[in-house]
C-alpha cells in the first residue's frame, strides 16, 4: 500500500448491538453506540455487555467503535462517568465522542476523546482550542459548506475531520438549541429533545396577522451527500457520518449500503491514493435505494453556499412521504378506491395524497386486487379523482431487505505442507496477518489423488469471518484423515481470529498542548453544568462564562435575552422573502412563530425571530 494512501471512514449509526452488526455487515468501517447513559439519544442506550460484543465482532475486521458520552453532565454524575469511561476503555472503546469539557478533568484512562457536533464547532478558532486540549477528531456542524470545511482542514491539517453525509437535520446549530429545554423542560443537552421544530407555525407579524398559516417552517428536509462525497474528500474530511441512531436495521442496511458502493467506487478509481479504514469484502442480495428509506426529501444542506438559494424545509409534513406510484382513479367508497399505478402495489404498501389544505394524509393497503384496493380502514379525509399518490412503505422492499442478509468476509490464502513427524497449515489474511499449526501425524503416500478432498475440507469456512481465496496444496500425495484437517483448519482460523484482535490498533489519546491559544480569551464558554468544565475553561484563560441554561429553568427568565435556537438557515430566505432582496419588503420586518391551531399544547407559547443578515443567521427568543 502507498504510505501516503489516506484512509477514509464510513461511519454508521447503531441504536442496538442487532443493527451494529448489521451496519458492520454491509460495510460500516467504524459504528457510533449510546452508553447506557448519557448520549445524545436517550432512547439508544446499550449495555457495556453489549457494546464489549460489537467491539469483539468490530474488531476482527478492523472496525472502530466509538460510543457517545455527547451531554452534558451534572455535578452529582460527575463519578459514575468516571466509573463509565473506564468500564468502556476497559472493553477497549475505540474512543469517545463527548460534549462536555468537564470529562478532561477526570481521572480518565488512555482513551481517544473526539469533539461531538454538540460542542458546536462553527469557527477555527474553536476548533483550535479543542484540538489544544487532546481531541483527536473534530465531528463538524452540518451547516458548514464544502470550502469552510476545507478552511478548517487547511489551518488544522493533523486533526482528523468527521462530517455528517446523511440524515435527519436540526434546524439550530448542534449544542446551540435550547427551545425543548426552555419550552418544555427537555433538554437536548441531556439527550432528550422534545424536537419542537418539527410542529406546525403560523408565521405572524407584531400585530398577530397571519402571514403563513399552519406550516412546519423549522422541519428540515434530510441531508444526503452521495453525490458529494468526493468534495467532502478533497476538503479533507475523512470520516463520513450516517445520521440516525434511532432509525431501524432496514434503514441502516440500506443507507450504509449505498454509501459503501459509492465510496468503493471512489477508492477503485483513486490509483492507490484513497484506502477503506477496515477490512473485508462485503456481499450484498440487494441493490441499495436511498428513496426506499423514511426521508422528508433531500438536500445538499449548505454545502455548495453559505447563501444557498435552494429549498431546505419540508414545509407539508414532517414526515415521509415517499415516492410517486400513481394516481387516484375512482373513489368507490371511504374504504376502497380504484387507483393507476406504474409500480406493483402489495398488501401491506403504506400510501399518501395531500389534501386540499396539502397535508399529508397516510393509509395502509389492506388488499389490492387489480386495480382496486381495500383500505385497513375508513378515510376520514377523502383523495380526489386524479390526485398523486406516493408509498411510503414498500412491503417488498422490506421483506427483501430483512430475507437477504448481507456477508463481510476477511479473504484468506491457505498452504498445506508436510513436514518431519507430521503436517503444517499456513494461513494468511488480506492485511497480511500469518499464522501456522503444526500436527503431529504419521504421514503415508495415498493410494489416489487427494486434491478435490484436502480442498472441499480446507475450504469448508462455516459462520466464521473468513473465506478462502487460495489453497497452495503441497501434500496432496499424501493421506490425510478428513477429521484432522478439519480440526487443522479450525484450529488454525481460531489462530488468526486471536491475532486480528490483538493486532487491532485502537486509537491513540491526543496530545494536549500547554501553550494555549491565544483566541481562547475571545471564545465564550457555554453550556457549563458542573465544577470540571467551569475549573478547565478557568485554567485555558476564558473570560466569557456562561453556565448552562439546564440549571436554571426553574427560574422563567432564564431565556429572555439569550436565543434558544441559532439557526443558519432563515425562514425569509426559504420562502423568498430574504431582506437583502427587494422582495424581502414585502414582509414585515420583526416576525414571530406561534404553534399551529392544530398543535395540541397546554404551554402555549410564541417565538420572535431575529434575523441576523451581515452573518446570514437566523436567532429564535422565546417571547
């Protein structure tokens, strides 16, 4: 391999060990796992049984398995994280993808520590500090474009870069959002966001005249670079994050699957200079389709532009939608209908029209009979004669996906000798990892040719990770009992299990750097929520302290003054209306958001827009 050959990370999402393995299986080259606390997905926690098993499996084919400790902690939590990281360093936890500096100051074992996007890392600046204090990767905002992020690998070239490629988007910057906090008293920061964002608004003016009526104005469509990944390459990212820790094994087969293809095709034509970062060949039954999986639509985020001009919200529905399959041809009655489509509907299919107010409407198909289809149950809202249909459950596609479990197998080469007293296997694995048993046999010429027998045995692989490419054979004329040559070749297989996971390398602790940056002083420090983080940005020289919201929401003026949502994207540039624009004048000024009639809320609550134009950025009070 070409020592200067770069290698690049595909990174996958796992709520459970299941879909661990099923990522690892359709090509992850790293996973990122929940503790049993404390990550940003409360509802994705594991077991440290279960997370030191994916590590077992992970490591065999050289994958890397981070786990998030990306919240903040409280003063009282502070030793049972102690006791959590070692647990972790113990199982050997590639590294940790935290958010809150007061981990540094833990009596912390030798473990890689990586920046989570929670810490908010929108400037150089910022990234410079974190890299003083050790951090070994940096995990970038979603909101940054293509040439900030090569500006970032510019000024920080030995950091590792990690960039998000897929997924569901926050509409604020990660760590920056405080509106499920202060509005409902879940915190983001704690792994509990109430994901407000995702309701209906009515946009108003000062005088509470409805300017847009009844639309998800903050719900973001999803991000999807897979045809961007070779931009990403060339700004220096090196690690490509898949969203969706909460998503399920279907959804992560297929997304990781199609990014694995992408990135080979990638590397395949790089002449050596671009590498995976683990081991195996992948077989898949199934050809990935990213428009099977639930997504609100796609975009490229900002990543061509920081002034992008491209449509990002999902303003209809929160949800999936799917794909167009038809039409509606007759309504026969509120519980069948006649359609035309130009895919195959099944039993099973989930189905979607707008209404007149273009609300999403869902059902299921219960029977579908030529053109006819009998619903689960009666609609209350009715489709219209010609109106499109979309699927947003493909039975077929699931039960493909779940039927045709995909392989990953570490290609072997073995050599059968005979020797003094006895045979040897020799095997060798794709990254050049060797080993050899020896048995004691009493060897005798045999009385027929031997080759098709030593070889169907030898190749005889079962449930283990590996497959055998080439089998040099240097004893055929001998005789040999099938029952020791298969206990040769288990025993041997075992061997090169062991030294894979010793061999692993798992990540080495960042370097911390004593002489501070001088930018530190100019930084502010917030989110602060126990004596460790406030001790380590004390000791870096911060002057600007700001204690984390989450510790005083008791108190209803907590977040007056300052934002609960910092937002890159902008409401008047989504909808055309941007105020460097002449349309722009058309709307009024100050603006604010109030949940939708149809929102459902005993806290009602409303939101004044700030719209900052020299920085492009869009601030959210709570009024």
């Amino acid at each position: 391999m070409n020592p200067k050959t770069v290698k690049l990370e595909l990174l996958a999402p796992a709520r459970t060990k299941d879909i661990a393995f099923a990522a690892i299986n359709n090509g992850a080259d790293a996973i990122y796992m929940g503790a049993s606390s404390h990550g940003a997905r409360q509802k994705a926690g594991n077991s440290l049984a279960d997370i030191a098993s994916v590590i077992d499996y992970a490591h065999k084919f050289g994958v890397r398995v981070y786990v998030t400790l990306n919240t903040l902690i409280y003063q009282h939590e502070i030793k049972t994280i102690e006791k959590l990281i070692l647990d972790l360093y113990r199982i050997e936890t590639d590294a940790l993808i935290i958010q809150d500096l007061g981990i540094l100051k833990m009596d912390l074992p030798p473990i890689a520590l990586h920046a989570s996007t929670q810490c908010d890392i929108r400037t150089i600046k910022k990234a410079q500090f974190l890299q003083s204090l050790g951090f070994t990767r940096l995990v970038l905002p979603r909101e940054l474009s293509f040439q900030e992020i090569k500006e970032f690998h510019r000024e920080m070239p030995e950091i590792d870069l990690e960039a998000f490629i897929h997924g569901a988007l926050c509409v604020s910057y990660s760590g920056a959002c405080h509106a499920s906090a202060v509005l409902y008293s879940r915190s983001a920061n704690r792994g509990e966001c109430s994901q407000i964002c995702r309701l209906p608004f009515d946009l108003v003016d000062s005088q509470d005249n409805i300017i847009v009526r009844d639309r998800h104005l903050l719900s973001l469509k999803d991000l999807s670079r897979i045809n961007d990944l070779e931009l990403l390459i060339d700004a220096g990212v090196t690690s490509f994050k898949i969203e969706g820790r909460l998503k399920d094994e279907r959804y992560v087969k297929n997304v990781v699957c199609a990014y694995r293809k992408q990135l080979d095709r990638i590397i395949e034509q790089s002449s050596g200079d671009f590498s995976a970062s683990s081991s195996g060949k992948i077989v898949s039954n199934f050809e990935p389709d990213l428009n099977q999986s639930f997504n609100r639509g796609y975009t490229p985020y900002f990543g061509y532009s920081v002034k992008s001009d491209t449509k990002m919200a999902s303003i209809f529905s929160p949800k999936w939608i799917g794909n167009s399959v038809g039409t509606v041809k007759e309504i026969i009655n509120p519980k069948t209908l006649k359609i035309k489509t130009f895919d195959k509907i099944s039993n099973g299919d989930g189905l979607v029209f707008y209404n007149l107010d273009k609300k999403a409407i869902g059902f299921r198909v219960n029977k579908i009979e030529n053109e006819i289809i009998t619903l689960n149950e009666k609609l209350i809202t009715l489709p219209r004669n010609g109106q499109q249909l979309y699927r947003n459950r493909n039975t077929d596609w699931d039960n493909l996906i779940d039927r045709t479990p995909s392989t990953r197998k570490i290609s072997v080469n073995l050599s059968l000798r005979v020797v003094d007293n006895g045979i040897v296997l020799e095997a060798i694995d794709e990254d050049n990892n060797r080993v050899e048993l020896f048995k004691t046999l009493q060897t005798e010429k045999a009385k027929a040719p031997q080759v098709d027998k030593h070889e169907s045995t030898l190749k005889k692989t079962g449930d283990t990770i590996f497959k055998i490419d080439q089998i040099t054979n240097q004893a055929s004329e001998y005789f040999i009992p099938l029952s020791i040559l298969t206990e040769l070749r288990r025993l041997t297989l075992d061997e090169l299990t062991r030294l894979r996971l010793l061999t692993h390398r798992t990540e080495k602790p960042g370097s911390i750097k004593n002489n501070v940056i001088e930018s530190a002083q100019s930084l502010k420090a917030e989110n602060i929520s126990n004596s460790y983080a406030l001790a380590l940005y004390r000791d870096k020289g911060f002057k600007d302290l700001s204690e984390a919201i989450e510790l005083n929401l008791a108190d209803p003026s907590a977040a007056n003054e300052e934002p609960i949502m910092t937002c890159r994207y902008c409401i008047r540039r989504e909808m055309g209306y941007c105020l460097k624009t002449s349309q722009g004048k058309n709307w009024p000024t100050q603006l604010y958001l109030q949940p939708s009639v149809s929102v459902n809320s005993e806290n009602r609550w409303k939101l004044k827009l700030s719209f900052d134009c020299n920085r492009c950025r869009m601030l959210v009070f709570k009024e």
